[in-house]
C-alpha cells in the first residue's frame, strides 16, 4: 500500500510547473462566479433594469478587483502579516485598505462610464463621498478575504513542500569553551516533509531566495522554506562559496554554470540543475572569476 504522504509529494511534484496557471484560473473562477450571483441578485432586485446593466456593474468591479490582486499580494510581501509582524504592519495594511478602495472605484467608474458611453447613455455616479463610503465597506471585505485565501493557500503549500531549521549546535564537553572567534556554519540541515524528517547538506544548496519572513532553499530541484532573512542565514554559510546576486537572491558559486551578461548591466545566470537566478549589476562583483 502506498504512503499518503508519498503521494502528497509526488502530487506537489506534478503540481509545480502549473501552479501559476492555477493560480490565475482560482481567481478567474473565484470573481466569475461572484459576477454571476450579484449580477442575479442585482436584477431580481431591481426587475425594471434589463440584466446587461447589473451585468456591465459587476464585470466593471470583478475586473478591477482582479487587476488588484497581484498588487495586493506583492504589498503583503513587502508587508508580511505574521504574529511576530502584526504590530509593526497592520497600520500599512490599513492604510492600503483605503488605496485599494480608491483604485478600484476610480477604475470601476471609468469602466463603467465607457461601457455605457458606448451605446449613447451616461452612467450617474452620485455624490463621491457616499459612493466612496458605500464600496469601502465593500472593500474591506473583499481586502480581508483575498489576503487571508492567498496567507492560507500559502501555508498550505508550505506544509506540503517541507519546512527547514538549522540544526541545533553540538553541546560542548563540560569544562571546555567554544574556540574564540569560531564559525558558526551549519554543514546540514533538517526538512520536514509532510509526516518525514531527513537531512540536507549546505553544500548540496544551489540557490536562495528571499520570500517575506523566509528563505527559499532550492536543493536538487526541490524547494524548502527556512524562517529567516537573506542576510541572517547568508551569514551562516561559507562566504567563499554563497554570495548574494541580487536583493532577493543569493547563490552557491560552485552551481553557476553560465553567467548571460545582458543590456541594462544586469545579468543573467543559468546554474547547472537548468534553472536561472537574476543578477544585478550592483552585486556583479561578487562573481569574482565565475
């Protein structure tokens, strides 16, 4: 009989080269059938208008919603929502309630405005304040339930894909002292994977990646998170071998296999598993000989 756990791997395996396509068809599917409920709704409601009114509406305002999403997500990266965060960044995310409300009516109305400037009418917009006040109340819903889908879907794929810590650092034998002035560089690392621990090597690492509070360690194809910054966990490994490439990455020296020079004075690298790592030219320099 096969282990649950294995085929949650393999299935991760298979899922990784569409994930973004899925990604993009959720949220597709996610606002078309909202569109499609209050546009019904709306027309029951409001029996005199012809459907292609409430229709125009919705699809004006699911559109602009999902414009905002990548928007939104990228925001929440540069202002992780975490317990250890939520003080420090709730404040942005309250504030970036009332930006994404006042993009989403401006845009909204002007769509609106369009569609109906097609056909010969205008479309009344009203008092602003009130329209304003009305979708905010709307919107902060919306803000809320798009951040916690994308936080949960997140956190699900973290479970799946494993998660790594540093292992603990030998105990000293009694009455000894750590050497002045040692390194403190882990040689491995422990990855849980679903119900599964096992080891990997820091030399085995190809490249990092910064993501919000975490680091992505790529090893042999596979992707683990370690909780940490960039720099913090740079600092733990043999600086000979793991430079930083670019703000959001870093790689081991010994897996680059190719650097592609390109016009805007960036680069391009390709490491030896095939896959490409972004190289700015402000860390150039820090390929020495590659």
């Amino acid at each position: 009989m096969s282990d649950p756990a294995d085929s949650k791997i393999a299935w991760l395996a298979r899922y990784r080269p569409y994930r973004r396509a899925a990604e993009i068809g959720f949220w597709i599917t996610v606002l078309s059938i909202h569109m499609l409920f209050n546009s019904i709704t709306a027309w029951i409601d409001l029996r005199h208008v012809a459907f292609v009114q409430p229709l125009v509406w919705e699809l004006s305002s699911n559109l602009t919603v999902g414009l905002l999403i990548p928007a939104l997500v990228a925001f929440e990266r540069r202002f992780p929502l975490h317990w250890d965060t939520l003080r420090r960044n709730l404040p942005w995310h309250l504030a970036g309630t009332l930006v994404f409300c006042a993009v989403h009516v401006l845009v909204m109305m002007t769509l609106r405005k369009a569609a109906y400037a097609t056909v010969g009418a205008s479309y009344p917009i009203g008092n602003w304040a009130t329209v304003f006040t009305y979708e905010y109340l709307k919107d902060v819903r919306s803000y809320v339930l798009i951040l916690g889908t994308v936080l949960g879907y997140r956190l699900l794929l973290l479970r799946l894909q494993g998660e790594a810590r540093v292992l603990d650092a030998p105990e000293a034998a009694a009455g000894t002292a750590p050497a002045a002035g040692a390194a403190t560089r882990p040689e491995r690392f422990l990855v849980r994977k679903l119900r599964k621990e096992f080891l990997i090597a820091a030399t085995d690492i190809e490249w990092l990646q910064a993501q919000g509070n975490y680091v992505g360690i790529h090893v042999n194809g596979h992707d683990y998170l370690l909780r940490s910054t960039l720099a913090d966990f740079l600092g733990q490994l043999d600086p000979a071998r793991f430079v930083q490439v670019h703000r959001s990455f870093a790689v081991n020296l010994d897996r680059v296999a190719e650097i592609e020079p390109l016009d805007s004075g960036d680069a391009r690298l390709r490491m030896k598993d095939g896959s490409q790592v972004a190289c700015s030219r402000r860390y150039r320099a820090a390929l020495g000989g590659v």
